[in-house]
C-alpha cells in the first residue's frame, strides 16, 4: 500500500503522483473526494473534456445549499483519476459523501460534547497555526519565511526521487504536535472524514485488492497508514460514522476557472499562482524561457513593442536571480522581478496585466458532455451553441446589432438570464442606450456560480423561455412588487421578447398604478414604460397598452408633485431631484420619438409635455420649494427652451439676493448647475450673477456655503470648469471689450497646411 500525501494543487505534487502510480502500478486507486462521485469518474474521458474542472454537489430541495470540489490539470487528485481511467484501474474517492456534509447538522456538536464543553469559548479562539498551515510550521523551521517558496523548492520544483515519505514524516510529527481543533464540531468533523476514508480503504483491501494507492492531503497522510502506521480497530471507525444524517443530493461536473483556484477568490485550499503552476506542469522543459516569451506575447497584443532582445535579457535575469538566492529553478518571484525590470519598464500597471491574464490565468474547463444536468442547463447549452454563444472566464465585451435575427436572439437570452437570476453578463456602455437605438453592449463573463443559480432557476421551468416567463409572473404577482419595480419588470419581458407573461404582467401594473399613490413611486415608473415605448417597435415586441398606462402615471405625477415637494430637507430634495430628471428625460423621449408607442401616440407624449411643463413652471417660481429643486426645474425648462435666458437670470438674480439666506441661494445654483456648466460657460449674464453673488458674501458665509460650492463646480467636466475660470478671469464683457486673448497663428499654420493638402488646394 502507498499513500501519497499531497497538496492539493501543485504542479510538482501532480507530477510525482503521475510517477509514483506509473512505477508502483496499483490494482487500485483512491482518492480524497467525495464518495458518492464515484459514478462521475468514467466520464472524464469523454470526448473534449478538458480541466479546470469542479465536482458540483447540491441538496435536489435546496440548490443554494452546495460544494465545490476543484481539479486542474496540475492537481494531483486529477492526475490520478485521469491515470486511474486510462490504464484501466479501479478509482475511487473515499472522502465524506456529499450527501453527510450537506445534510442539516442536527446538534451535532452538542451531542458529542458534555456541558461544559458546550459552554468552553474555544470556538471562539483563533484556530492553531499548526492546523491551519502546516506547511508554514515546516517552512519556519528550514528557515524560510514564505511557506509558498518552501514548497516549491522541495516539491514543487523537485526533479528526481520521491517526496511523499518525507512529507508523511513530517506531518506525523506535526499531527503529534498539533492542539486539539478550535471548536468541538471542527474536530468531530476531522475525525469523521478521516474515519471514511480509513474504511474506503479497509474495504478495498478486505476486496483482495493487494496494491493499494490513496492520494489524500498531505495532513491526513499518517491517519490513513502513512510510514507503517497502523489504521486502528474498525469498529471505532463505525461508530464514529454511525447515524450521520443524510440529504437528498446531486452531483456532476461544471467547469471552473483558473480565477477560482486562486486563493485570493477566497477559495480555502487556492494557491497564489494558478496560471503559474499550470505552466510549470504542461510546460517541463525550459520553463523560464517559455513563460518570459508569453510575457511579452501578452504584452505585444496590447500593441507594447517587447523585443526578443528584452526577453533574452529577462531570462538571463531570473536565472541570475535563482542562482544568487539558491533557489533549484527561477520561482514565481524571479519571473515576476525579471518582467518588471526588463519587460514593463517598471510600470506597475502592465506587470498587473501579466499577473491576471498569466500569473493567475482566464483558463475555463470544459465539462464531460455526458455529465448530468438540468433541462434548463441543457437547454441553455444548445441555444448558446446555436447563437454562437461560447462561454469564456475572460470578461469581454459584445456589441449587438439589434436588426440582425442572430444578435436579436442572443439580446433576448441574455435578459432573460438576467430575469432567471443567473446572468450570463450585464449591460456595458449605460445599458447599450449611448450605441443607439438599434445597439446592444453586453460584457460578458460565464461565472462557475452560474450552475447552481441555473439549478435554483429550474423551478420556473426546463427552458430558459418558459422560466423566464414562470418567474416575470411570480415577479408581478408578489404584493410586495412597488410601482417601479413592475414597470421595470414590463420594460424586461419586452426586452427579453416574454409575450406569455406580459398579460399578467400589465394586469398587476394597471392595479398597482391605480393604488398607488406615493409620487416618487409615480416619477420613477415612468422611464422604463417610455423606454418599452421608445424600443420595443425596434425588437418588434412594442405592448399597445403601455401608452395609456404613461399617460395616466403621468397625469397622476404631475397633479401630486405640487404636495410631494413641500417641506423636504436636503437628502429628500437630492433623491427628487434624481427622480425629476428622468421623469422630463422620459417625458421629452416619448414625446420626440417617431414611434411614439402603439397606443400611446405621438399626441399622449405631447400631451404629457404640456402638462409636465405647466407643473414645472409652476413650482419653479414657488418660494416654499427647496432651493434644489426649484434650481433644478429652472434649468430643466431651459434646457428645453420653456424659459429664456432673461427669465432664468431674473429667477437667479432673485434666488442670490442680499434678503435670501446664502446657503438657500447655493442650493439653487447646485440645483441649476447639476446638468453641467456649460450654461455658464457660454452665457455671460448667468456668469456675471453668480460671479457677483460670491464677491459679495462675507468670510463667514462663503465657508458655510463652500461645501455645496465644491461639490457643484466638481461636476464639471475639466473643460467647463476651465472655460469658466477663463471668463471670470477676463472679467464682465470681457469680448466686447477686446480683451480676448491674442490668435497665435504660427501654431495654426501646420494644421492650416495639412487640411489644404488633404482637399488638393494650396495657399
């Protein structure tokens, strides 16, 4: 019998694995993982399987409620299976069942402890650093300070001979070491699994299998027979097992990600480096060389000139590097130094490139195609394949041309996997809106998560369109479902081409719109109606009732607006303010769209302009109104050409009088200028106004009203506030006086020069 303790993810760990079964060549393997997946085994050799690779195992009544099991292609447990399955070798996994660790706990833990160890704080206490790290302790006591670089140098970057009896050893002595777990359940939980996979490996002796191979974490190693210890009665072993609760489980194979091996994903046994370790193991032969030259092919792809002089270069300096610090081979930390000092030219920000597309890598594992799966993921493989959708970890971003059907199509997928609660990517660019009507940016990025939020998914249906239809009904039928959140929900099923749920859909927002009479409810319902107005003829699922509904949430906004915007403070006035531009931005969309929205009209969008406008108008020149809004409703009704420039200087001039107290004034300037300063920038007067305002203020007055005054002028782009600095430079009228700064005309010759020999003309 061999026991081949291991880490579980480490290309030097893999290797010698591999070698040790070639050369003691078992009748039988075992493997720690979960026992139950023993039925998944044969199924990596399935055509164009490809690892990183996760066992996935969720309760069948509680989808939320799973466990990961990853493998790459450098894990020593995946070495074993894959040379387990291709010489034809029995292989098992001899861990807990998924089906014990998913089952509820039940009060374990009490019932194994007495009283006072129930009431014992050591739950509390932080867990030993010998059970936590073991390879720290090890690395501490060769006198190394980094455990990472300790294993690479006596595992990792190993040649020859074979680790495992001295890692046995090792860990014998540390388990001898070792403290009692930090809470009872811990230790309760470390003894099961340890006694599982002790009986696994007595029944497949008592089997008459004579050469026995177990491939388990290096710390359980001396519990399973490392170094000729004894296994220990079996009867203690089922005891310890008998009457653990079970849960109704399933399990298959879903692909993973480099990302997630990585410790920093917060996975417990990830490694730091695992596009490193990936290299190392598929690449034996010259390493260095080889990661240095896809160093600079990754840089040379973001159009960085990397010559194969900087390169040789490199190589020479990592080698050096081990060399200098004794090291076996260059690790992780020579490669990084290398790049840095030859490559990047010591920009941070490029060696931050290598170490996400190389160090830790975008590798995604592609499942066995026979592994089980839900109805709804297998449909959604199939409409993927057949919209050319192929998942990918790197996150990228799609751009769709909604005239075309196979782009239209992917659109569709993609929100309604949003709807089911399992996105495949989310909108890029403000939604797609700024590539206009007809365009659709998404990024894209397929999330291992995604399987089991497609298992919770699968109680709305075994499609992906009737779940998505399923779940916009559950949606609308919630009492809990406010006024925006449906219209929300209407502008979704139009996206997402969800015709079966728009009936009962509308059915709730028309009750729910006739209920409710909150205004701020009202003024953020009406955008995303306008919005399935305004595009849903573009995708050709444009709702006839949609038009009457916004005509009648608009009605009931603006008569209600007049008692909503009475007595609120500041946070209150910001969150209106907000609600009060994209309800004019809606109103203004519908009422110039060409479409209008079927049943709606061109008519009820002018309408609704009108009678927006009237309110507007109305509240702007209220003196009981807070000062952000009424500064607010000013622009906006200039911006629309409502009011003219004398009008909106006189409600200035009115708002920063001497009589008018200065922060009240500064609320109305934030609330005028949060569009943007590019009204000020090109109208001297309003200028001149505020210009004159802030001369005036005391010491005293001016820092109360500061904060406000940085937080507006911040908005500005660089651009406006710089043309706006120049004006108040220059002065009042400063162009009428001809105090504009000189042309310097030699700067404008070359360009004068270049655009004459464009259109074939000379001076």
């Amino acid at each position: 019998m061999r026991v081949l303790g291991v880490r579980h993810h480490g290309p030097g760990s893999a290797r010698s694995v591999r070698a040790e079964l070639e050369a003691f060549c078992p009748d039988v393997v075992l493997v720690e993982g979960p026992a139950d997946a023993d039925p998944l085994v044969p199924l990596i050799t399935g055509e164009g399987t490809q690892p990183p690779l996760a066992l996935m195992a969720h309760v069948v009544d509680e989808p939320r409620r799973s466990v990961f099991w990853p493998f790459a292609v450098f894990s020593p447990e995946w070495q074993a299976l894959d040379w387990a399955t291709s010489a034809g070798v029995p292989v098992r996994f001899c861990d807990l069942p998924a089906a014990l660790l998913l089952a509820p706990p039940a009060g374990e833990a009490a019932e194994e402890a007495g009283p006072e160890e129930q009431d014992d704080s050591a739950a509390e206490e932080e867990v030993p650093p010998v059970r936590t790290d073991p390879l720290a302790v090890l690395a501490r006591a060769a006198g190394y300070d980094d455990p990472e670089r300790w294993w690479d140098d006596v595992v990792e970057s190993r040649t020859e001979g074979s680790p495992f009896p001295a890692v046995a050893e090792a860990m014998a002595a540390l388990r001898e070491e070792a403290p009692p777990a930090a809470s009872v359940a811990e230790a309760l939980h470390e003894r099961r699994r340890e006694a599982h996979m002790r009986t696994v490996l007595r029944r497949a002796l008592k089997e008459g299998h004579q050469r026995v191979a177990v491939v388990c974490g290096a710390w359980h190693a001396p519990a399973l027979g490392a170094g000729g210890a004894r296994l220990g009665p079996a009867s203690a072993d089922a005891e310890l097992l008998r009457g653990m609760p079970k849960a109704r489980v399933a399990l298959t194979w879903v692909p993973w990600t480099h990302g997630r091996l990585a410790a920093s994903s917060g996975y417990g046994a990830g490694v730091v480096s695992p596009g490193w370790y990936h290299h190392l193991f598929t690449a034996p032969d010259r390493p260095v060389t080889r990661w240095l030259a896809a160093v600079a092919g990754v840089l040379r792809e973001e159009d960085l000139p990397v010559s194969s002089a900087s390169v040789i270069e490199a190589v020479r300096l990592a080698e050096s590097l081990a060399v200098l610090r004794g090291r076996p081979l260059a690790g992780l930390e020579e490669v990084t130094e290398a790049t840095r000092a030859a490559l990047v030219d010591g920009q941070d920000h490029l060696l931050d490139l290598v170490v996400r597309r190389l160090v830790v890598g975008e590798a995604l594992g592609v499942a066995p195609p026979d592994a089980p799966t839900t109805p709804l993921e297998a449909d959604l493989r199939r409409t993927a394949r057949s919209l050319r959708l192929k998942p990918d970890a790197a996150e990228k971003v799609l751009v769709l041309d909604l005239r075309t059907p196979n782009d239209l199509a992917r659109s569709r997928l993609l929100h309604r996997l949003q709807l089911l609660g399992a996105p495949w990517g989310r909108p890029a660019r403000g939604e797609g809106r700024s590539l206009g009507t007809f365009k659709e940016a998404w990024s894209l990025a397929w999330r291992p998560e995604l399987a089991v939020e497609l298992v919770e998914a699968s109680v709305w249906g075994t499609a992906v369109e009737p779940a998505a239809v399923g779940r916009a009904e559950e949606l609308a039928g919630e009492p809990s479902a406010t006024l925006p959140v449906l219209t929300s929900l209407v502008e979704t099923c139009l996206l997402a081409d969800l015709s079966g749920a728009l009936p009962r859909v509308l059915a709730a927002l028309d009750a729910r719109a006739a209920a409710d009479g909150d205004v701020a409810h009202l003024l953020a319902a009406l955008p995303p109606l306008v919005r399935a107005l305004r595009y849903g003829d573009v995708r050709g699922t444009a709702a006839p009732q949609l038009g009457a509904v916004a005509d009648a949430l608009t009605v009931r906004a603006c008569a209600g607006l007049a008692a909503a915007v009475r007595g609120v403070d500041d946070d209150a006035a910001g969150a209106l303010r907000d609600l009060l531009d994209g309800f004019d931005a809606a109103l203004r969309l519908r009422a110039g769209s060409s479409g209008g929205g079927s049943g709606g009209g061109d008519g009820g969008g002018a309408d609704g302009v009108r009678r927006w406008t009237a309110t507007a108008r109305s509240l702007a020149a209220r003196t009981d109104v807070h000062g952000l809004l009424t500064g607010r409703l000013a622009r906006l009704l200039l911006d629309a050409g409502d009011l003219d420039a004398d009008q909106v200087g006189a409600r200035l001039s009115l708002a920063l009088t001497p009589g008018t107290p200065p922060g009240e004034g500064a609320r109305w300037v934030e609330g005028f200028l949060s569009g943007g300063g590019a009204v000020l920038a090109h109208d001297e007067a309003l200028l001149a106004l505020v210009d004159s305002w802030l001369s005036r203020l005391d010491t005293s007055a001016f820092l109360d009203v500061l904060p406000l005054l940085r937080r507006t002028f911040g908005s500005f782009s660089p651009t406006e506030r710089r043309d706006v600095g120049r004006r108040v430079r220059r002065g009042p009228h400063a162009e009428a006086a001809g105090a504009e700064e000189p042309v310097d005309t030699a700067l404008a010759d070359p360009v004068l020069d270049t655009v004459l020999l464009l259109l074939g003309a000379t001076r």
